[in-house]
C-alpha cells in the first residue's frame, strides 16, 4: 500500500488527545504505517545514563501516530484534505489536493 503522506506535510491529528492540532511531519514510518509528527502524541521517557548521556532522567518524546488518524493540510488552500493522484503528460505520478484540485509537490 502506498503512503500519502511524506516527510516534511503538515497534517492535522483527527482522533485522541491531540485531535485538531497540527504539526509537521518528522518521519514516515512505511512497514507499521505510522507518523511522527513533531510536537504530537508526546510521551515521557525514561533515560538511564551511560557514556554518552552522563545523567539519566525522563525526557519527553513524540511517539508514532497511525496515519490514518491525520489527515494532510493542502499548502494551497490551507484546509484539511483527502489526497488523489494524477499522471501527468510524462508519465509522472504526482498527489493532488481532493478540494482545490491543485497538483501537491
């Protein structure tokens, strides 16, 4: 299955407790079909030291968001979109915004 979503978007959390804010997105995670979107989902951490963290502490951290709990934000008309595709004339598949209709880089 082919994901929509890329590193770098700017999506919007549809379900849990982050639901309706935005971030952008950090990584793809393709085999679990997963994001980490950065200030999303965060979690608390436990770290013990070792030789390259000297102190150990709790440290907070995004964790993954299965992706079809977002839901991308179109760049051109800054709403929250379904995303199609289009093949344009040399062969190229490209993503389009389901609302404006504009061709998505």
């Amino acid at each position: 299955m082919g994901l929509r979503i890329k590193k770098d978007d700017i999506v919007i959390a549809l379900i849990g407790k982050n639901s309706g804010k935005s971030g952008k997105v950090l990584s793809v995670l393709p085999v679990k079909e997963k994001v980490i979107i950065e200030g999303l989902n965060m979690v608390k951490k436990h770290i013990k030291p070792n030789r390259q963290q000297k102190q150990g502490g709790i440290i907070d951290k995004e964790a993954p968001i299965h992706i079809s709990n977002v839901m991308l934000i179109c760049p051109k008309c800054n709403k929250p979109t379904r995303i199609g595709t289009v093949v344009l004339g040399d062969e190229k598949k490209f993503r389009k915004c389901k609302r404006c209709k504009e061709v998505i880089s």
